[in-house]
C-alpha cells in the first residue's frame, strides 16, 4: 500500500480583514494534522492569523482550454465599470 | 487544434511574460525539464540539510544553536515548497523520492562536500547559500507560476541564511588565531565547490539555451558565476581572509575579476558519485524515508478509521 | 541554603530541563518521518531552547548579583553534568519516533500546568518567561497528544511501539512530580507550584489520552530520580560532550 499522505492546498489570511490567499500546499494524513502543518511550514515568520485548509482533490478548476468562451464575454461590457458612465463634475459623492 | 498552433500560442506566451499556470497546454519538453530541475532543486534543498544539521548539537552558543536550528528548518520549507511547486506537473512527492533515493535524481554537488569545522557553518551560509541565492533570484521571474512562487518565498527567507553565514565567520576573522585558522580552513574548502555551483561552463551547458528560451532559466552559467566571483572578491576583505585562487585578479578593461582554471574533473567525479560524501548523504535519507515508513502508515490507518467511524455515525 | 541560592537553582533546573529537552528533539531536524513533522519537531526544539535561553538569562542574572559573573552561555556550556539539575526524562535519547512523541507529551503535559502557575506566581520574571512558555506548551502538548493518539491507535506496528516506549519512559515520570529541596522552597514562597497539585492534574490528561490511544495507564509505582539533584543516567554525558566540545576545546573565545 502506498502511505504517501494526502495533499491538502493551503489558504492562509495574512491578517484580520484580508482574504484568505492560496499559500501553496503539503501532504498531512487528516485536517488537523494540516492544520497543524501549515502553522508551521507557510506561518512560521508571523504570515498568518488563520488557515483554511482543503483536500486538493476536493478543488475543481476551470479549464484553461475554455478560457475564451468564459473570460472574453467580459470584455465588452464596459458598461458594468463605473467610470462608463458619463456624469457632470457637480455631482458629488457618487 | 494541431501540436504547432498549441506550441506557438505557448511560446507567444513565454515571450510576452505571461507566467503558464498547471492546467495550461504546455509541451512535453518544458514539463520534463521543469520536472527535472525542480526536483532536482527540492532534493538539494534537503540533502542539503545534512551537512548543516550535524553541527546542531554542537553549536558553540545558544543563539547559533537556534538560528541553525531555524536555518535547516528553513531548509525543509524550501524542499516542501518545491516539491509542491512539482507536484502541479503531475509526478507525486513518492515518485520524486524514490528518484532520489535509487540515485536516478541529481541533487547539488555541494552537499557532497564534508562539514569539519563550526566555520563550515559560515562559509555554507556565505558562499554556497551566496552562489544559491544568485542562481534563485532570477528564478522567481521563470516562466511556470508555480515554480516562480515558490522561489518568491525562499528568496525572502534565504537572505537570512547568507546574512548569519557571513556572521559567523566574521566574529571567527575577529576571533583567537586557532579561529582564524578555522575561518580560512574553510573559506578554502567551500570556495571552487562554491564556484562550481552555477555548473559547466556555457559551451559545455548542452540544455541552457533551451531553457532560456523557455525562460526558465534567464542569465547563463558563466554570466551568474562571473557575478558570484565578483561579489565574493570583495566582500572577503572585510573578513581578512583570501580566496584559494592565485590567479584572482581585477581586470580594469572588462571590469570583473578574472580567475583560475576550474577544476572539472573534480566536478564531474563528485555528480558521479565519488564525492567525500555522497554515499553517507544519500543513506541518511533514505533512512530516515524508511524509519518514517511505519510512522506514516500509522497515521493513514487512523485517519481512515476516523473517516469510516464519522460515517458509521452520519448514517446512525 | 540561602533564599538567592534556592532560587537561582530553580531557575537552573528550569533552564536545564528545557535545553536539554530541546537539544534532543533538535536531533532529529534532517532526520524526521516526513518533511512536514521535520519542520513540526524543529519548531518544538526552537520553542524549547528559546525558553532555555530565558532562563538561563535570568539565572546568569541572579548569579551576577552575588557577585559571581556568568552568562546564558556559561551555564549551559561549562557546567559538568553533576550541576545540571534537569529530570531524567528528558535526557533519554530519541528511539523511535513513538518514544520521542512519548516524551514530549509526558513533559508538555507537565508544562503547561508548569508554566500557567509561574505565570501567577511572585516572582515576576519568571512570572512573565512562564506566560510566554506557557502558549507554546499548549500547542506542544495539543500536537504530542495527536500522535500519542495516532499511534496508540494506529496500526499494530504502531501501537507496539508506544507499548515499547511507555516501557521506556515510564519509570523517569515520577521524578516531574517529586519534588526536591530547591522546589520545596519555591512552593512555600509562592514562586513554583505545589508539585503534588501538579501531579493529580497530570495523571488525568495523560489517561484521557491514553484512553483515546488505546494505551493502559502503567501500574508500576517504582519511579528513577536524581536529575534535579545532578545524579543523572549516562545518557546525560553524552549529551553535554556534543554539545560542550567547541566550548570546551577553545575556551574563552567569541563564536
């Protein structure tokens, strides 16, 4: 039997109002355990103030082969940026 | 879309700088190599470890047993990282191992080399991590996200390791005479295993120019050597000290230093395996793999105890 | 004994038990299962020889103001083995790595009562070391505890293990809770815990986990002592040799 543990990606929040931001991954038997292992591989120069951690066969991904019919849609839609629309200097706080 | 279109809009990417990510089409060649260079980086990270581990349990003070303690940990994050940073390719950290452990992986030369001495500990954070960090730093521009991530973080890390390498052997240059003799011994020893680092010379370097063009790699061998020398040449006045070289010498016209012959057959006999230390490197892993082999297990049986067991009891 | 005297030995033998602790799990940095419990063990012996440092630093104080000039440096490397007062347990080599998880947990689980009544008690740097030790003795004793578990309750090979390691061990986990002379004096000014306190609250965690790693709780009442005192096992020489020798063959140089 392959013993080879499990890889789990790691997501890291850097401090208390910032996202959680992939930090990379490593091999632990539970969460727990990578819980535990990700304090002390990507936070042990003060990188962090809480871990997710997720299997990484849990993760589904877009496929990069689809990347023109998902993202390039988006880019005639100027319309849903702020600065499209054309408004007079006077108006404030908008 | 035919082999050609994929490998044009790959290379179109490669030279607008835009950074290929897992998933994206990329030839056989480039992950092979990517494979091969990253692992053989992760394995060299924590052979690496070894020859800086033994002085551990003798450093000669409190603070330098933390900070090598810290340094060789830093080691084993690098290795991690990398290994990773490998893994996004599709080969699993088992697989590399056993590379490594069957000898059909190459891991530095460097760390065939023999630690003697407490000033071992200096000279390994001087110039070996020196000539390391000239080589990384460019790396954390190459073309394949994650591997330039991960060279993002341990180039952070690593300027730490060249700066208490450098510590140590300027307090031993300040030190008793038998201190100073320890500082020379091994600035002697470390150098042309340190200057042999960045590889063969570029004429003799068969798969650089590929992988410049694939920017995973971004000056050459001799580019990077000729500025490790340069850097070195001077900063070793402010030990006191002198490198092994005679023919060491500024060159006003071209601006660097020229020096001595390398010694290639050195070199080459040391990859091979005829190294002072590459058998005991390569068991000390191993072993370790092996004695560990049981502890892993262990804890895969439990944890999928605990699973089938929060199963049984969903199900309750 | 004078007051300066007991409490300078204290501190000592705090120092000693952590120095010597961290230096032995700093043995297996290279050397782990995994990479990953590698850096985790590494951190520990950091932790650990971090808190040595601490008190070391403050026992060389103390020592300064009687007028005998000492440093961190001095007290761990050019005292022979007789002066150092740790426990027993913690100068027993690594093994396994069942024996090594063993060892931490019996002495985290110790700590952090250890380390939470120093935080409260009256001397006020030992008070402020013990409140700082106290929170890395709370994950050490978290992520021993796991591997206890694990292990106890792992696979066949693993469990022997553990059976092998508690045979180990056991009979040097007595002396933690017996208390000697310079511990009885800190007890009375309110400086160290009452070790008999300790010990009840001990029992209980390590049963709990044992009972989850399917461990049985040693009957055996025939306990070693004699570290706190400077009468050690041979394990100890070993040890100070390694670590002393660049102390000791260049003495009086700057490192």
């Amino acid at each position: 039997m392959s013993n080879q543990w499990p890889l789990w990606e790691i997501f890291i929040r850097s401090k208390q109002g910032l996202d959680h931001k992939h930090a990379g991954s490593l091999h632990a038997a539970d969460a727990e355990m990578a819980i535990e292992n990700a304090r002390d591989v990507y936070t042990r120069r003060m990188e962090g103030v809480s871990i997710w951690v997720v299997e990484s066969k849990h993760i589904h991904a877009s496929n990069p082969d689809e990347a023109a019919s998902f993202y390039d849609p988006a880019n005639d839609k100027v319309y849903r940026h702020p600065t499209f629309y054309d408004l007079p200097d006077e108006l404030k706080h908008m | 879309m035919s082999v050609q279109d994929l490998e044009k809009i790959f290379q179109d990417k490669i030279d607008a700088d835009i950074r290929i990510e897992p998933k994206d089409w990329m030839p056989d060649a480039y992950r092979k190599t990517l494979v091969r260079q990253m692992s053989q980086h992760a394995h060299s990270e924590i052979v690496g470890m070894l020859p800086e581990a033994n002085w551990i349990t003798r450093a000669p003070t409190l603070r330098r047993k933390a900070t090598l303690i810290a340094k060789v940990q830093d080691e084993a994050g690098h290795g991690l990282y990398l290994y990773s940073a490998t893994e996004t390719l599709g080969t699993g950290r088992d697989e590399l191992l056993e590379q490594l452990h069957t000898g059909k992986a190459k891991y530095s030369s460097i760390f065939n080399y023999p630690t003697l001495t407490w000033a071992d500990m200096g000279a390994i954070g001087w110039l070996v991590d020196g000539a390391a960090i000239m080589n990384q730093v460019p790396l954390c521009r190459a073309s394949y996200g994650p591997y330039a991530r991960a060279m993002v973080r341990i180039c952070k890390e690593e300027s730490f390791h060249q700066r208490q390498g450098f510590e140590i052997l300027l307090t031993l240059s300040r030190g008793s005479e038998a201190q100073r003799r320890m500082c020379q011994d091994a600035i002697n020893r470390w150098w042309w295993p340190s200057v042999m680092m960045f590889g063969p010379n570029d004429d003799a370097s068969p798969n650089s120019a590929q992988s410049m063009q694939w920017k995973i790699k971004r000056f050459s061998n001799d580019e990077l050597r000729q500025k490790f020398v340069d850097v070195s040449a001077e900063q070793v006045k402010i030990l006191g000290m002198t490198l092994p070289d005679p023919d060491l010498v500024w060159n006003e016209d071209k601006q660097h230093y020229d020096f001595g012959a390398i010694d290639w057959d050195e070199f080459w006999n040391v990859i091979k395996g005829n190294g002072p230390c590459n058998k005991e490197r390569l068991e000390a892993r191993v072993k370790a793999h092996e004695d560990g082999a049981w502890v892993r297990e262990a804890a895969m049986a439990y944890a999928e105890k605990v699973s089938r067991n929060s199963v049984k009891k969903e199900i309750a | 004994m004078s007051e300066s005297t007991f409490l300078f030995q204290y501190v000592l033998h705090l120092a000693d038990d952590v120095l010597i602790l961290g230096h032995r799990n700093s043995e297996w940095t290279g050397h782990g299962p995994i990479l990953e419990q590698d850096i985790a063990i590494s951190n520990i012996a950091l932790d650990l020889i971090g808190q040595a440092r601490n008190f070391y630093q403050y026992a060389a104080q103390l020592s300064n103001e009687e007028g005998i000039s000492a440093t961190e440096d001095s007290l761990a490397y050019l005292r022979d083995g007789w002066d150092f007062r740790n426990c027993l347990l913690a100068e027993q080599t690594n093994g396994d790595w069942a024996k090594t998880i063993l060892r931490q947990f019996f002495f985290s689980a110790h700590q952090v009562d250890l380390y939470a009544w120093l935080a409260k008690g009256n001397d006020t740097t030992l008070a402020a070391i013990g409140a700082k030790a106290y929170k890395e003795a709370i994950y050490h004793l978290r992520w021993s505890s796991e591997w206890v578990i694990r292990l106890g309750d792992g696979t066949e090979e693993s469990h022997a293990r553990m059976v092998r390691a508690l045979d180990e061990l056991w009979k040097f986990t007595g002396e933690l809770h017996t208390p000697v002379p310079y511990e009885l004096w800190a007890t009375g000014a309110g400086i160290g815990p009452d070790l008999s306190l300790l010990r009840l609250k001990w029992e209980e965690r390590i049963k709990n986990i044992f009972d989850e790693a399917g461990l049985t709780y040693p009957s055996t009442q025939w306990m070693q002592t004699g570290g706190k005192e400077g009468r050690h096992t041979e394990q100890l020489g070993y040890v100070l040799a390694e670590m002393q020798f660049l102390q000791r063959a260049y003495p009086g140089c700057e490192w």
